[in-house]
C-alpha cells in the first residue's frame, strides 16, 4: 500500500497486530460464579474483554496478552490462569 | 453524560502485560467521549499505540514532539475556536513530558487559558527509555539513572507537586486520580473535559515494568498507593481543594515491599530511616489533605 | 496600490491579505514590527484570525502544528535564536507535510550575541525539508507570502515555506511597495483546503512514528515533494506576473550575465548593492555580472548551471559560514557547476551586519580574476589575534 502523506493513518489498523501470540498464561472466564459486574472489562489494559449476547464476558484471545489482571480483580473469582499449550 | 461503553482505544497495540498507562488511554477515551481531539508527547503510549500504519486511536490523534504537547494543544483549540467546531481538545502526557521537559510549554499554555484538558499519566520515570528517574519519581526509587547502591538509596528527592504548580496558574479545575479507580477517573476526565479553560488531570498509572512487579498486580498497586497515602486522590475547584478520598491507612512498606525498584530498603539490610522517611511523606499528605478515616475506638470497659 | 511603507509592515499587510487564520507568534528583534503589526489588526478587526500569545518560540511554532493540522491557514514569524529554537519543530512540520509559512527576519546567531543582520539562521535550517525563497527588497519580500502560501498548500506539494528577508537593512526601512487589494490576492491564493485534518467526523492519527521499514521512504516523499516544488514556484512566479505584472517564475534571476566573464551569486538585499557595484564596474569596461539566488531550497542546481554556463568564473558571496568548512551556498554552487571547468570562489561576507559596500563587491571582483577565494573577505585584521 503506498505511503500516507505525512505519516498518517485512519483507525482499525491496529487490529491487524495479533497481541495474542505473546501469551504464555490464558484467562478463563468460568461463567460459574459470574455476576456479570464488567470489572474484568474495564480493568483490561487491551480493551479486548467483551460482553457477549447472554450478557457474560469473555476474552478475545486474538489478543488477550494473557496480563491476568481481570483473574486478579474479579470480586467472584471466577476467571482462572491457565498455562498455555504451545 | 458520555456513553462510556465506547471503547475508542483499539486492540493491537503494543504495551507491556499489564500496563497501567494503556488502562489510563482506554479510561480517558471513555471519560472523554468520542468528539475528542487527543494531543499525544512522546513516550512510552505514544509509541506503543502509533507504529506507522498501526494506530490504536479511534478518535482524531496527534503527536508532533515530546516536550511541545500543550502548545501543539493549543493551536488546535485555537484553530476549532476559529472554525466554530465544538471537539473537545485532551492532552496526554507522561510524567517525563509533563513534570519536566515539557514545563515550558505547559505554564504557557495554562496561563493563556485555552480550553482543553490535560491528563499525565505518571508512572513515575523515563519508562519508554528505560526507566530514568524523572521529576515524578519518588523518593528512594530506584531507576538506571537514580540507582540504589554502595553510597545511593536510590532518588534524592520527592515527587514535585504538579497538580499545585498548575492550580497556582489558575486552572479551574485540577484532580489527581489513579487507574485502579476506574470510575472516579472517568468522572473526572468528563468533568473535566465539560470544565471551560485549562485543566489538569495527574493519574497515577503503575508500570510492571518500570517498577518491579508482575503485571496481573497493577490495580492491587495502584490501590496500594492510594491506600498508604503516597498517592492523595482529590479534586480542587479555583484552587480549593473540593473533595478527597479518605482511606483507613496502610504502611507504607505494604506498597514499597512488593516492588523492585525499593527493594534495596528491605535487602540485603532494612533502611529504616528511608522507610521512615517514606513513611514521614504519607502522614505529610495525610495531614495535608485530611485523608485518615478515623476508626472509632472500642469504649472503654 | 503604490505606498511608501517600512518592510515589516508592508509584509504584514501582506499576510493579514493571505487571510491566516491563525498567528502564533513570539516577539524577537528584528521581527516584532511585524507581529505588532498583526496584532493590532486582530485588536482592530482588520483581520479575523485567532492571536496565540505563545510563550517562547517554541511553542509559536507548535501551535501553528496544532492549527495547521486541525484545519486552519496559519502564520509565525521569527529570526535568528528563536528560529534556533524551532529547530526540532522546523522538522517536524516538514515531515507531518503542513503547509505552514513563516517569515524569516534574518539575522546573525549567538554568540557572540548580534542582532544584525546575515543568513546564518535560515541557511542552517537549509536540511529541515522546508522551501526557502529569499527576498531582495521590501516589494518582493511581500509578494514571495503570496507565493509561498500558494505552494505550500498546493496539494502535491504540501511543504512548509521559509519567507526570509534581511533583518534591518530591508525590514526596517522605508521602500516603495506596491500593495495589492483584498479581491486581487483571493482570486491569486485560494482559500486554505485541507488536504486531512484533525476531525472527530473522520479520524486520523497524524505524527506516528515510522519503523525502518517505512522511514526512509517517507524522508524520500519529502525530497520528491521538493523536487516538485520547483515547477509549482515557477509556475505561481509565472501566474503572479500574470496578474500583477511581477514575474516570479525564475527561481534564479540573471543580472547583466549574457557575456559576464565574473559572475557574483548572492541571496537577498545583497543583490541590490551589487547590480549597483554592476553598474559601475560595466561603465568601466568590466564584464561582471549577478546570479540571484531566490529560491534556496529546493535548491535549483541545474537552473544554475545553465545561467553560469558562459562565465569564466564565479564569485559566491556567502552571508554564512559553515564553520569548519565554507560558505553554504558556495558550496552547493560548486556542486551545480562540479565538472564545467567554471572557477567558483566563496567569500563569507557581511556577518553580523558587517556593511558590504559596491568597492568592496569591486573589490571581490578583482580577487576572483587574481583566483584568490574561498576566504573571509573584509576582516579586520588589527584586531585579530
């Protein structure tokens, strides 16, 4: 693609870099204690933790860097480490 | 009100596990709104969210240089005042382009009165060039420029009082917050952002890397900071301090424990007078600000 | 309009027709006349733009990013320190491709300090990918604005601009200038069309920084961009001659050169002493001549060659010293005429207002035949050490 001028860039490009892959450790939302309270969401430094139609939340792992702060904040203790298999 | 659901800071981006700064950018976009024209310095957010063609920004963005954020600001205030547009013009900068290099253009700046908000994010040194001591850190952090060693404690001095300088300019509205209180951040940044003139947001954003912890403990941190009074959580008005956030206060060596860059205070000899120093800082805002929830004593039997 | 006006105000006149929009400036001598000037007409609403007060030059210059990027035809002007202080701004506006113009008020740089005049302040600018036109009197110095607005916001060009003229010896002083209507210089410069702009309608980030991947492809955009710059001067020279019988399009401009066997290059006020030194030295049987350079950069080094080529030698004169090498254009005009077999020899002259009269461009003359050059010309040398 030919260069902007003046090293420019509209939104969205982001997104085609797949943080996912740093991850060594992979939350998982448990949906077992959940009360849907949205910490996990709004403590996550990538934004990528989302509400999805049954209205629990779930991290999109394309980018999740694994950080653990949702697991770590979770009034219910409801999302768990788990190491990633490689 | 502001629809804060609007995630207007895009994943992709390249930021530590953790970063309390990449909160702080999600929570002000949030607080902000989307017609919103942020003015970035250089540093540690600017460049993990803005490698060319990669931006992470969902709203209009700007970095020029690292220590002219405010002016650039405020060229862009001018110019929407002249063309009758109505965005909302947000500065951030880290506490390096804030508390130090960028203090010419900030003082301008304020004292000329444009309409925006600027918020630095503190994370308490040079973090994107690799943790060096800044006008922000703390007293006896250690950093690559102020290190803990044989004849060194670590950083000489206190933090300098930013959010004061800037209420001396005659900001209508200056707060300190921190990213571990995600909605008084957000409160503030809209109060701000709907606040005519120039105003000043200091939040606290604790860096894993930078400081020495792992990155699933950057709101505990935060917390921490807040909790042990080293970090004074308030509002003031025209210079008068409105509101603060009480605690019922910790140790400090809870918070300075559990991070790297003091663990030269605990090992391998504890150095209770820096600890007590340290200690000293905290009952200082303690008092200034009136932060201590008194608990009530049993009565006596 | 013919008036007899001091040059800063004649230039000030002349930006307040370029209808900015915004003006961020920072008062230093010599330039203040024209930003006093400016602000009188936004105190008096003779020009409708926003004032920025900034507190060091510096900022003037970052404000005008600011502006400039969020939509807006903007304005500075400085000199000597305070364009020194724009250094690392004068880069950036070229790499974010903001249209932005400022006037240059040149004058000499610290230390030792001087308020007078030479081009040392913009010359060492020269790499900073802004264009830069130099204006021999008051009446060229106000329609080179016209101009450099006209380019700069030329869509496939969009490159910052340098105005300079000389400090003092033409922002000071009293000239015949003939000024232009309102109706005139719109249907000559358009009004401001941004080519992207900060807008919560349709975001973009402006100023991301670039990987080695991209950097170098980017720095080259600059350079092309320059290099078209040349025919789009040349043909906003033309079209303003057109219109108000001035003509512009030559970036260098030959004075009695057709059979010269010296040829003198100069930029600026300079000029004017030497056609006059010209003048004289033809009465006397010597065939001299002039090459003005007006516009420096994009340097036109083949436009040079050409307007050289039938000289036996040409005399620099460099209001400017590369130090530890030469005079800056002396050495660009070097590399223009590199294998001609044409002579080129610099002279530094006139630093830090050190008057040049037309015995001493006589004088030069003489040097150059003797093959006497790249020198400081006109030291004192009882007070050297």
């Amino acid at each position: 693609m030919a260069l902007s001028v003046g090293c420019t860039a509209r939104p969205g490009k982001s997104r085609s870099n797949r943080t996912g892959s740093w991850r060594v450790f992979r939350p998982v939302f448990k949906h077992d204690k959940c009360t849907k309270c949205g910490i996990c969401a709004l403590v996550c430094p990538e934004g990528c933790v989302e509400q999805s139609e049954d209205e629990f939340y779930e991290a999109n792992y394309e980018f999740c860097k694994g950080c653990g702060l949702c697991s770590d904040e979770c009034p219910a203790e409801d999302i768990e480490m788990e190491q990633e298999e490689k | 009100m502001v629809d804060k659901s609007l995630e207007l800071f895009d994943c992709g981006h390249r930021a530590c596990g953790g970063c309390g700064p990449a909160i702080a950018a999600r929570l002000i976009l949030k607080g902000a709104g989307k017609d919103t024209i942020v003015v970035s310095s250089t540093g540690c957010m600017e460049v993990f969210s803005s490698p060319y063609p990669e931006t992470a920004w969902k709203v209009p963005w700007i970095h020029s240089l690292f220590e002219n954020a405010a002016a650039v600001a405020s060229g862009v205030e001018a110019s929407l005042k002249k063309q009758g547009r109505s965005e909302k013009v947000v500065i951030i900068g880290g506490d390096g382009a804030t508390f130090d290099i960028g203090m010419l253009c900030i003082s301008g700046a304020f004292e000329r009165g444009h309409d925006f908000t600027y918020i630095c994010y503190d994370n308490e040194a040079y973090m994107n060039t690799g943790i060096q001591r800044s006008g922000a850190t703390p007293y006896a952090a250690s950093t690559t420029t102020s290190p803990a060693g044989r004849c060194s404690t670590g950083n000489k001095r206190p933090k300098k009082d930013m959010p004061q300088i800037l209420a001396a300019h005659g900001a209508p509205y200056v707060a300190t917050a921190s990213v571990s209180y995600p909605a008084d951040f957000m409160q503030k940044v809209e109060k701000a952002v709907n606040t005519k003139g120039p105003c000043y947001i200091q939040v606290h954003a604790p860096c894993a890397t930078g400081w020495g912890f792992e990155g699933n403990l950057t709101m505990k941190m935060g917390k921490l900071a807040v909790e042990t009074g080293l970090c004074v959580l308030y509002e003031m008005v025209d210079g008068k301090v409105t509101r603060v956030k009480k605690v019922v206060r910790k140790p400090v060596e809870e918070y300075l424990s559990t991070q790297k860059r003091f663990r030269h205070l605990f090992k391998p000899a504890r150095k209770d007078a820096e600890i007590a120093q340290i200690q000293a800082i905290a009952d200082f805002n303690a008092e200034k600000y009136g932060i201590d929830i008194k608990l009530k004593k049993e009565p006596a039997k | 309009m013919m008036q007899f006006m001091e040059g800063s105000l004649a230039v000030a006149d002349a930006v307040r027709l370029c209808r900015p929009q915004v003006i961020s400036a920072y008062p230093i001598t010599p330039q203040t006349h024209i930003v006093e000037a400016l602000a009188d007409m936004v105190a008096n609403c003779t020009l409708d733009a926003e004032y920025i007060t900034v507190e060091s030059e510096f900022s003037a210059l970052s404000a005008c990013i600011g502006a400039s990027a969020a939509g807006s035809r903007v304005y500075s002007a400085t000199t000597s320190q305070g364009l020194a202080l724009m250094f690392e701004v004068c880069f950036n506006v070229a790499g974010m491709r903001l249209p932005i113009v400022m006037t240059i008020v040149n004058r000499a740089l610290s230390a030792p300090l001087s308020i007078w005049n030479d081009q040392q302040d913009s010359i060492s600018l020269r790499d900073s990918g802004w264009m830069q036109l130099y204006a021999e009197d008051n009446q060229e110095a106000t329609d080179l604005h016209y101009l450099a607005y006209r380019v700069a916001e030329d869509h496939e060009i969009l490159l910052p601009a340098m105005v300079c003229f000389d400090g003092f010896i033409l922002s000071h002083t009293y000239e015949p200038v003939e000024t232009l209507s309102q109706d005139q210089v719109d249907a000559y410069l358009p009004a401001f069309r941004p080519y992207q702009r900060l807008d919560a309608a349709d975001p973009i980030s402006f100023g991301m920084f670039a990987s080695p991947d991209y950097y170098m492809e980017f720095r080259y955009e600059i350079d092309r961009a320059l290099e078209r710059a040349k025919e789009r001067i040349a043909r906003a020279g033309k079209e303003f001659g057109k219109q108000f019988g001035r003509d512009y399009s030559a970036l260098v401009e030959g004075y009695q050169l057709e059979d010269a066997e010296t040829a003198f290059v100069a930029m600026g006020s300079l000029c004017g002493t030497v056609k006059d030194a010209i003048d004289e030295m033809r009465a006397q049987g010597k065939k001299v001549g002039l090459l003005k350079i007006r516009c420096y950069r994009p340097f036109p080094g083949p436009d040079i060659a050409k307007a050289l080529a039938g000289v036996k030698r040409v005399a620099v004169l460099d209001k400017n010293i590369s130090l530890g090498s030469k005079g800056a254009v002396g050495l660009e005009v070097k590399d223009a005429l590199y294998g001609s077999g044409i002579a080129v020899y610099d002279y530094i002259v006139g630093l830090g207002g050190r008057d040049l009269k037309k015995s001493d461009i006589a004088a030069i003359a003489a040097l150059a035949e003797k093959g006497q050059g790249d020198q400081f010309y006109g030291l004192r040398q009882e007070v050297l050490r």
